[in-house]
C-alpha cells in the first residue's frame, strides 16, 4: 500500500514545507493538505521538488469562519464567493502541481441548494480541466458537521452522474462513510469508478488507523484486490507529536 500524509492533521504544527519534509523522511509517498493558501506556492513547489512527492490534494476555502461556515458551492446567495473560492484553489493547484481540488458544499439543504451546487462544480471542472486537475466531492458524517449538505456517497454519485464531469468524483472518506451507513467494502466496490481519492482514521475517534470499530488491514487488502494502485491519505488526528503515531504504517503497508 501507499499512503499520502494529509498535512492538515499531521505536523500541523510545522510551516508546511517542513511538514512536507517531515512525511518524507516517515517514508509516506506523496502528501495532501487542507487551506494551504497562507504559505507562497513557490515554498511549497519547492519542498515538494525538493523531497519528490506529489500533492494529491487541497480543498477549497470554507468561507467566513467567524459565521461557522464550512465550505460556499451548495449556498444559494454566495455564488460569488464560492467561485472566487474555487479559483484561489485552482490557482494555487497549478502552481504547485496539485492534483486535485475538494470542493467544499458547506451547511445547506433542500432543491435550491443541489441546484447551486451543481451549478459551481460545473463551473469548477470546466476550469479545471484546462490543467488536467480533478474536481473532489467528499460525503462528512452528521455528527462531525451537522447541517453539511453533502453526506453519503450515494448523494454524492448521484451528482457526479447528473453532470456527468469526466473530471469530478468523489472523496471516499473512510472515518465519514463510516460513520454514516459503514458497508465499507461494498460502498467502495460499487463506486469505484467514480472515486478520486480515499482518506482514512479511525472511527470513532479520528486517530490512528490501528484501533476503534474498523478493521483496516481488511478494508486495505479488499481496496487493493479490486486494483486501487493510488496513495490513500492518512487524515486522522495524532495523539501527541505525529512521528510517536506511525507505528500503523509497518503493519499496514505490508497488509
């Protein structure tokens, strides 16, 4: 197995260019991030060159924190916003040689909402694809972000179908699928064509991938057999300093 260092969780509290140095010498294959965006481009294009891994992904911004918000694309109203959002984080991708771009949805519901949703990622591909970047989607659990218009991976194929974007799929997070219906396997085998990226933790308390209610030597093994060749983002949060956490890689990477 491969695994990518989700940056956002892990040495959170390095500058990014030294966590990036950081997962490469833990010996993760590629890395990921959340809002990057404080950092110049040029510093972490650079630590990326410098250590040779890839960055798989980073998410859009999720609006005006001090009103709660938690992503723009699926809120009515806040088209501006939420394109803005997308361009920054298309912008920073190409400049960094990212490859994917999670959109977030944000805490809304009902028709208008879809319709708004739909209609931002479809402006997100079509940018996109001029970079050959891809458009994420990701399910979140209820409890974790109650009110998210975006929770089960189900919703989330049924958009990707409706507008039929070569370049959108969807996050398959394992702690949030989980957490909102579990079938792990199944869900992962009847979506497989759809799905970008998968993150992992533990459930339910988001640690490490070695412990809680989800047996990941056998979601791996079932993720390999059916051909999944890519990284899977570690994206749990560590107990103390990220390198006391990482006893989990021995016995998962070879599972």
């Amino acid at each position: 197995m491969k695994f990518s260092a989700n940056l956002g969780f892990l040495w959170a509290d390095l500058p990014l260019p030294q966590a990036i140095h950081a997962a490469k010498a833990a010996g993760f294959d590629a890395v990921e991030c959340h809002w990057p965006f404080d950092v110049p481009p040029a510093d972490v294009r650079a630590a990326l060159q410098e250590t040779g891994l890839t960055m798989l992904g980073l998410n859009t911004r999720r609006g005006d924190l001090d009103r709660g918000e938690n992503g723009l694309a699926a809120l009515p109203g806040r088209e501006a916003d939420a394109r803005a959002a997308i361009d920054e984080a298309l912008e920073y991708a190409v400049a960094t040689d990212t490859q994917a771009v999670h959109v977030m949805a944000g805490f809304s519901g009902g028709p208008r909402a879809h319709r708004t949703f739909c209609d931002n990622l479809t402006y997100a591909c079509e940018k996109a694809a001029a970079n050959g970047i891809t458009i994420l989607i990701e399910p979140l659990n209820h409890y974790d972000a109650p009110g998210y218009f975006l929770t089960t991976a189900a919703q989330a194929a049924a958009i990707i179908h409706e507008l039929g974007h070569s370049n959108l799929k969807l996050m398959f997070d394992c702690y949030h699928l989980q957490i909102m219906g579990g079938d792990l396997t199944r869900q992962f085998e009847k979506h497989l064509a759809i799905i970008g990226h998968i993150q992992f933790a533990s459930v339910p308390d988001r640690g490490t991938p070695d412990h809680g209610e989800l047996d990941y030597a056998h979601v791996f093994t079932a993720i390999d057999t059916l051909g999944w060749g890519l990284a899977l983002g570690a994206e749990y949060k560590p107990k103390g300093a990220t390198d006391t956490t990482l006893g989990w890689m021995k016995t998962l990477k070879h599972s």
